[in-house]
C-alpha cells in the first residue's frame, strides 16, 4: 500500500464513534480495513468477538475498550505481523474446557502485542503453536476470588521463539509453558497465584528477572531440561506447602543469582536431575528468611551448589532418606550458621561446614511431624539431641570450603 493511501485508511478509521455512544461491533471495522493498514480507534467501547487473520495494527490509544459480553474468546489472532497496543480488552466467557481468553493467537507468527490491559476473563493471553511473537508490557487482570476456578495468566502451549517480558499478572491461577522451547520469559511481575511460571515439558526456556510474590509456588520445573532461571526475585510462598522453586525429575538447569525469600520451603528437588548424566548448577542464589530453604526429596545425587548465601533461615538443608545431601556436590557457599574462622584473612573457612540432623531426622522422615517443629518440646528434644545424643546423627551436607563473602560470576545462559 503507498503512504497516501495508508494514511487516508488512518484518518478514515479513526472516525469512529466516539466516547459515550452506543457500543460498536469491531470486527465489521477489521474486515474492511485494508491488509497494513493502522486501525486507530476513537475513543469508546467495541464489541467482540474479534479474529485477525491479516497484517493489521490497532491502536486503541488507551481509551478505547473491547468486550466479549462474557462469551467466548474476545481477540483472536491468526496471522502474521499483527499489532495490538493500548487496548483494553474484557469479559471473556467462562467455559473452561473451551479456555475462553481475552487474548488467543493460533498458528500465528511474528506478532505484537503490547501495554494492553486484559481483566475479567478466564484465561489472559493463550498462545497455541504460535511463534516468534512479543508480548510486552501488558497487564493481566484476573476476576475471580477462587483460585480453584480461575484461568492462567498467561498460557503457551507448543509455542516456540515467543518473547513475554515486563507483563503484570495478577490474580490468575498460573502462567504456564508446556510442550515449548526457546521463549523468554523476563522482567514480569506475577503476584497472587498458583504457579508464578510453570513448565511442563517445556525444555530450553529461559526466565530472567521475574518478580514472584504471594504464590503458592514461584517457579516449577516439571520434566523439563536445559532452562535457564536467573535473576529472579521469589518471595512469600503462599501456606504451609509454598516453594520458592521446585523441580520435578529436571535436568541440566542452570539456576543462578535468584533472590528466594520468605518461602515455607525455597527450593523443594525431587528425582532432579532425572538424568543421571546431567547435572544441575545453582549457584549465586540467595536463600534467606526461608522455613527450609533447600529440601531434598532423594539423596540429590548430580546437583552442584557453588557461591550462594543461606543467611536466616530456620533450617538450612533437609533431605529425606539416610544418606542426607551427602551425593550434592557442595562447595564454596556461605552459611550464616558457620561457626568457624578465617585465620588466613582469605575469605574461606579453615574447616569444613557441616550440617547434621538431630531431632532433624524426625520431621523428616515423619513429614506430619513437621506441625511441632519450633514447638517448646520439639526445640527441647532438639537441644538435648545435640547436648547428649543417644544415636550418632545423621550427616546432611559437608561443604569443605565455606566462605565468607562470596562472589558469584555472572550467568551466561547463551540466550
């Protein structure tokens, strides 16, 4: 299309009905706009359902709204080098087997979607074999109080190469990422949720420099490999079962200079990695003010801890089973618990840290046991252990080289 023609298709659609009159169906207004045109709204409220299969931006200025009137998916996008930016799109249906969204794009590639407000639907953005696309600077609103029947945030499913940074999740169940590779999840907020990012099958992904607050768990890892999770900030896991990380039978991940604090557990580790040839590297991390800031479910046999703070925790290092964290390779990190010295002035420990359980073994091995720890009787039965112990207890972990003020390289996650 020439610049003559584009602009008069601007100034055309922009002469639109205007703020306070009647609601107008949008995608009458799409289906005539030519393919590259900008589609900018007046200011007012349109009317859903809305499918984009051509190249088309609309800006709606932030003044301009969009409603599905609480049936079925309000935006659909299906094609390539589309543009939604400044609109505020609501009230989508509430059919969970249809995951009703404000926002869908399918087989669609090379899209943009930005500084949008999406609230009052089931599901915010749902990307399904969608590639290569930007979502940026938006804010996802959920509606519902119960958790139980809210819809994600934010879901990507099969969808390679996206690019999600620097959105607000509120109020949604989970962000979720399944069954996709090569997108970049960093600089959002997600708050009051689920799951603040969970991956399901979801290997070479990365997530740098999210911000995770009042979720019941920030970051999960379910049999995916190879992610990168770096720089975040993971902060109050929700109740008694809140994790900071988890990872379920994960391989090969990089876990480095995440902030995970005031968690009921900061990073929970069962069967990972799975692979017995891989390894996971956590390193630079700052765990602090955490009820348990690391629990192994098995011995952790193919982790490797290096450079990170345990600083306030109530415990430390828990792991079910006799052989404690003993198969975790261990080194270099600081503990705020150490008692030894640094006679050389080299910022290491002249003994090994070593941490071993006591009446430790019994909420560990008895999980329900777990409700009486800090009691004045469990704390009682734990000093007596220690005082005068009755059997010999049980290593956890020996890092042979504690420091003091340690000092984590920066990540390089190649992506």
């Amino acid at each position: 299309m020439r610049r003559s023609a584009l602009a008069a298709a601007v100034i055309a659609l922009s002469a639109l009905p205007a703020l306070g009159q009647e609601a107008t169906k949008l995608q009458p207004l799409v289906d005539a706009a030519p393919e590259g045109a900008i589609l900018k709204l007046a200011p007012g409220r349109y009317l859903g359902p809305v499918v984009i299969a051509k190249a088309l931006t609309i800006d709606g200025d932030n003044k301009a709204s969009v409603s599905g009137e609480g049936v079925g998916t309000v935006f659909t996008l299906n094609g390539r080098q589309i543009t939604l930016e400044r609109l505020r799109i609501e009230n989508s249906g509430r059919r969970h087997e249809n995951l009703d969204a404000c926002l869908r794009l399918e087989n669609a590639v090379s899209n943009v979607v930005k500084d949008n407000e999406l609230r009052d639907c089931l599901v915010g953005i749902d990307l399904r074999q969608a590639d290569g696309n930007v979502i940026r600077r938006n804010r996802v609103q959920g509606a519902e109080p119960d958790l139980d029947i809210r819809g994600d945030g934010i879901r990507v499913w099969r969808s390679n190469g996206n690019t999600i940074e620097n959105n607000v999740v509120v109020d949604h169940r989970d962000v979720l990422i399944e069954y996709s590779t090569g997108n970049t999840f960093s600089g959002n907020s997600v708050t009051n949720g689920r799951y603040g990012t969970h991956f399901m099958y979801a290997s070479g992904n990365v997530a740098r420099g999210n911000f995770y607050a009042y979720n019941t768990v920030g970051l999960f890892s379910m049999y995916s490999n190879e992610l990168c999770l770096i720089d975040n900030r993971i902060t109050y896991g929700n109740g008694p079962d809140g994790i900071g990380i988890g990872l379920k039978e994960a391989s090969a991940l990089r876990i480095e200079n995440n902030e995970i604090l005031g968690n009921a557990v900061g990073l929970y580790l069962d069967d990972s990695p799975f692979d017995t040839d891989k390894t996971n590297l956590f390193r630079g991390n700052r765990f602090a003010f955490n009820a348990l800031a690391v629990q192994f479910h098995s011995n952790g046999e193919g982790n490797t801890f290096a450079a990170n703070a345990f600083l306030h925790n109530y415990t430390d290092v828990s792991a079910r089973g006799g052989d404690g964290a003993t198969a975790t390779q261990w080194r270099g990190n600081s503990w705020d618990a150490y008692e030894g010295f640094d006679r050389q002035g080299r910022g290491v420990g002249d003994t090994p840290f070593e941490i071993y359980a006591y009446a430790d073994q019994l909420w560990s091995d008895v999980p329900m046991a777990a409700f009486f720890r800090g009691s004045p009787v469990f704390e009682s039965i734990d000093f007596l252990s220690r005082l005068a112990p009755f059997s010999k207890p049980r290593l956890v972990l020996r890092d042979e080289a504690p420091v003091l003020r340690p000092d984590a390289p920066p990540p390089d996650c190649g992506m």
